[in-house]
C-alpha cells in the first residue's frame, strides 16, 4: 500500500535512539506504527558514543539488552577529566558504561524497532505536520513520491537540527549559537576502558572506547576562540590537541579511519526540555544536553519509551492529549532537569582553563564529592 494512502495509530518521525524506542514500545503494545526516516541506515554522525549506565534498565525494558549487547560494547567503567596544566581526574562512574559505534547502534535499534512490528520507510521526509479534527495528517517527500499519511498520534523523534522545519519555538536562538561538533574513529592508541574528557580554552574533546579496538574522538568547540577555518572534522581534531599537551600525546600515532569522520553546527544546547511543540518530543528534538553529561542517548531512550507508554494510554481512551503533555512535562522535570542544570554549569566551567584546574584540583582533595557530581549529571532513576 502507498503511504499516501494510510491511516495507522502512530507516526513517529525520525529513526534515532528516542524514536527508534517509542517506535519499538508502541509497535509491542499493539499499534499500528510507522517511522519515518528521511535518510538512510546505517550511517555515522557526531556523538561521543558513550551509552551511560542509566541506559541499561531502559534497554531491558525495551527488549534490546541482547540486541546492543550482540554489537561488542566496551565496558567503560571511570571517566577522566583534563585540563591543560592540571592533574587528571579519574571518577568512578555509579555503574559500568559501554562505548558503542552510534553507526551500529542506530541500526541496530530501528531494526528492534522493525522486529516489534513497526513499518520503518527510510528515504522519507516529513514536511509538515497538521491537525485534521481529532486526527494528524503528516505530508512526506522522498522517493520520488509526495502524500500524506494520517495517524492517531504523532511522535516528534526529529532531533535537534530540523527544529526550524517544525516551527520549534526554540529554532529562533540556533542561529545565535557557534559551536561546533565534529567527531572520528581512530585506530592505533592503546584502548582502555575510560572515557577521557580534555578541557581547553574554545572547548572540550572526549576520546571513549568503541568496538573494533578504536577510540571515538568528538569535540564540541568554538571555532571563534580558534581563529582558523579548518576545513574538515580531522583538521578541528588536530587543532583541539595542540591546546592540550596530554591530549597531543594521547593521539600520536592514531590512524584517522576513513569514513567516519562527521561534523554538526550550528549545535545548540538548550536551557530547558521542551517535551511538546505541536505533538510529543523525544530524544534531542526535545532536549539537547551538554556532551560532556554523557546522557544524550539514554534521555533518548528513556524520553521515548516514557512518551510511548503515555501515548498507550491516550490511543486506549484512557488519557487525554492535555494530560498526556502535562505527564509527560513533568518526566522531564523530574528525570532531566537537574542533569541539564548542573551540566551547563560544568560546560562554563571547563571552558575556562583557570577554573578547569581548579575544578579538577578540588576533586583531588574530596573524591567523594567528585563521584557525586558526576552522579548528579546523570538522568535520574525513575521514581528517584
């Protein structure tokens, strides 16, 4: 059947780990669900590739324990902090995280998402969403086809840079942001189970473990504090080390692995969730949080198996729209808030060297309140 011709209970829009997630819990439950992914799988983009240990029990919950666990994470159990001119840190982390290929994991998760019985349309554009009385119409592009699909409900797992294609009312500020985020696989440096995070003036790079015996190197800089036009992800990379001796020595010798080089920009970081803009958000469309928290994909994650169950209940009569959004502001509220609000502040920090050191040199004195900020950056446990 043409997707023209289609009226199903759920679109969801945008294959990432949010939707990949609501797609998958929603297709479970019963409903009739379809992704629309404008490109195709599988495919690098820029992410620290770190999934957090929260991420586990929502894995679980999802029925993707195995299916992640059949990629060969690396078991990443402590994180290192550095600042030009100081001594590292090593944190223990509350729980063992693993370092996967974004690549292998976003495929991996649409195809749960495709066992569970939802119709994945990759190729497929979403160019506007409207209400019909009680029902959505989604017009789609792509594949040398126009139409619309209708559905009971809608999931907006689009992700942060096609806000302004969906009227976002946070899209305005995009344009003011500057930073930049680039990231590439190295091969050829010793790999060991930490995820090192290097602080320097114009931003901070992060090297984490990622299956294959190579090392994920992503960085989110400020090309104004740089002075240069560096024309590629390897260039801004190279750029980052020589403001920090420690992370030059970390990366001599490493190999650039072709094809895995990506890059983003403009990239900005909210200062709040927005959980719904014309229909549920989940995942970074609804919340983009500082890199260095390390939760961007289990926030997705657990953004769209929370927005899924509550969508459960609206497709059985048992919710209202108006109480679907006002549930589903408060899981933001209570899971995301203060992970965001503490992340922002150590973004500041770490992007001025003096304070950086300072930081570190404060973690050395007293350990344990070092291991509870880290905790702190973390999406809360449900009912915590």
């Amino acid at each position: 059947m043409r997707l023209a011709d289609k009226t199903v209970d759920a679109v969801v829009i945008g294959g990432g780990p949010g939707g990949s997630a609501a797609a998958r819990a929603l297709a479970a439950a019963g409903w009739e669900t379809i992704v629309l992914e404008r490109r195709a799988f599988p495919r690098h983009k820029v992410c620290g590739e770190f999934l957090s240990p929260e991420a586990k029990t929502t894995l679980r919950e999802l029925g993707l324990e195995d299916a992640v666990n059949g990629l060969s994470p690396v078991r990443i159990e402590r994180v290192r902090l550095s600042a030009a001119g100081g001594r590292p840190l090593d944190v223990p982390l509350p729980g063992a995280a693993l370092g996967i290929s974004r690549r292998e994991l976003d495929a991996a998760l649409l195809d749960g998402a495709r066992r569970a019985g939802a119709e994945v349309r990759e190729g497929i554009r979403a160019a506007g969403i409207r209400r019909e009385g009680g029902i959505y119409a989604v017009d789609t592009q792509g594949n040398g086809a126009a139409g619309t699909v209708h559905a009971r409900v809608v999931v907006g797992a689009w992700g942060a840079g096609a806000r302004k294609a969906f009227a976002d009312p946070r899209a305005a500020r995009t344009g003011a942001s500057r930073l930049l985020g680039v990231k590439v696989h190295f091969e050829g440096i010793p790999v060991i189970p930490v995820t090192e995070l290097y602080a320097f003036r114009g931003g901070y790079l992060g090297l984490s473990p990622v299956p294959g015996g190579r090392v994920n190197a992503a960085a989110l800089l400020d090309p104004r504090a740089f002075g240069g036009g560096e024309s590629s992800a390897l260039a801004w990379i190279a750029a980052a080390a020589r403001r920090h001796p420690e992370l030059a020595r970390r990366l001599e010798g490493a190999r650039p692995v072709p094809g895995t080089e990506a890059a983003v920009s403009p990239v900005m970081l909210d200062r709040r969730p927005l959980a719904w803009s014309g229909c549920p958000l989940v995942g970074d469309a609804a919340l983009r949080i500082p890199p260095l928290c390390g939760d961007g994909m289990s926030i997705a994650l657990r953004s769209g198996l929370v927005c899924a169950r509550l969508a459960d209940r609206r497709l059985r009569g048992d919710m209202t729209d108006d109480a679907w959004r006002r549930e589903y502001e408060r899981f933001f509220r209570r899971e995301c808030a203060g992970a965001l609000r503490l992340g922002r502040l150590l973004q500041t920090v770490l992007g001025r060297p003096g304070a950086a050191r300072l930081l570190l040199a404060i973690g050395h004195a007293a350990p344990e309140w070092a291991a509870a900020v880290v905790r702190r950056t973390r999406l809360a446990e449900p009912g915590s």
